[in-house]
C-alpha cells in the first residue's frame, strides 16, 4: 500500500546515519520525529477506514445469510403448496445470495490480514516513535556539546589566539620600559632622607677617626717611654 511508503523508509532506516549526514542534528531529529507523527496519522487513518469496510462487508455478510434462510422457507413453502417453480426459483435466489456471502468473506478474510499487518505497523513505529523521542534530548546536547569544543578548539588553533598574545606581550614590555623610563629619573637625586642618612653617615666616620687618633697618640706615647 502506498500510504506505508514513508512509514517502512521510518522504519528501516539508520537514524544515526542520517544524523552523520545532517549539518544540523537537531533539526534532523526534529524532522525524523515529525515524520513518524505525521505517519502514524495516516496509518491510523487508514486503520479507521479498514476497520470501517470490515464492519460494512460483516454487515452485508449477516444481510446476505438472514436472506439466504428467507429464501430457504420460501423455497420450503413452495414446495408444501405444488409449487416446484417457486421453489426453484426462491433456491437459485438462495444460491445467489450464498455466493455473494462467499466472496465477501473472502474479502473479509483479507481485510483481516490487512487489519493484522496494520496493528503490527503501528506498533512498530510507536515504538520507533518513542525511542527517538527519549534519544532527541540526548542528541541533541551532544550536538550543542560537540560544537562548543569544535569552537574552542578552532580558536585556540587559529592564529587569532597567538596575535592577542603577542600583542599582550607587546604591551608588557612597553609597560616595562615605561618603568624603566621613570626609575632612570631618580638616579643620582637624594632624597630628604638621603641626605640625612648621609649626614649620620659622616658623624659615625667623625667618631671613628677621633677614636682611632686617641688610639695612635697613645700608642706613640707609650713607645717613648
């Protein structure tokens, strides 16, 4: 049946595949899982109208058989009055309405089949169905996953990255140099405290040259005695 074209491409097909191929995962499963709601639709669909004929022909089957005994009294009835034309003619309406009987069941049988093949169908993309329901939610943040490190990994391997560290560097040493420049106008100026410290520095040599004069005065002294 045509209308299970779609369905039987759903269900035979790798959906991992098609993923592999997709550019946009997430709308591929989107769209996997569109298709198998909009089948079941048309399967259910034409599962109504089946059922429907079935209740039809099994109608017409039990009309067929309440007249097929109608004609079977007449013909009986004929017979109990002398009227062996009647009779016949009421047995070859029963013939009739038995042979129609006949092939509707056959009909009916596959209808059956149908019916039986059709509920197999269903199931089999209900089950389908809600495997790729409870799958979209993990794909998809794989997906969203994958693409934030593809990301990451394409920046730190293009050159943009080892430009913005070079110019980083770039300015450190500028920085540096901006410093240098500063501290080299310090040298060879005192400070308040320089010159203080210097002037504790000269009172400290003072008091040693003192005390080393005492020393050797004393010595001489004592050499001359």
């Amino acid at each position: 049946m045509g209308i299970f074209s779609r369905f039987t491409d759903i269900v035979n097909s790798n959906i991992n595949s098609l993923l592999d191929k997709a550019e946009d995962p997430e709308k591929m499963v989107r769209l996997i899982i569109q298709e198998m709601e909009d089948t079941l639709v048309e399967v259910r669909s034409a599962s109504a109208k089946t059922l429907a004929n079935k209740k039809d022909i099994s109608s017409q089957i039990t009309k067929l058989t309440n007249e097929a005994e109608d004609w079977q009294s007449k013909a009986e009835l004929a017979l109990s009055k002398d009227r062996e034309d009647l009779a016949r003619a009421a047995l070859q309406e029963k013939k009739k309405c038995v042979e129609h009987s006949d092939s509707l069941a056959k009909e009916l049988a596959l209808i059956d089949e149908q019916i039986s093949k059709l509920q197999g169908e269903i199931g089999q993309l209900q089950d389908k169905l809600a495997d790729a329901k409870a799958r979209q939610k993990t794909i998809i943040m794989r997906q969203k996953t994958v693409s934030s490190r593809l990301e990451v990994k394409r920046t730190l391997d293009s050159s943009k990255v080892d430009a913005a560290m070079g110019r980083f560097e770039q300015y450190e040493r500028k920085i540096d140099d901006l410093e240098s420049q500063v501290d080299s106008y310090d040298l060879g100026k005192k400070t308040l405290a320089d010159e203080f410290a210097d002037l504790a520095s000269d009172d400290v040599i003072d008091d040693e040259l003192a005390a080393l004069k005492k020393k050797v005065q004393t010595k001489n002294s004592k050499a001359k005695k």
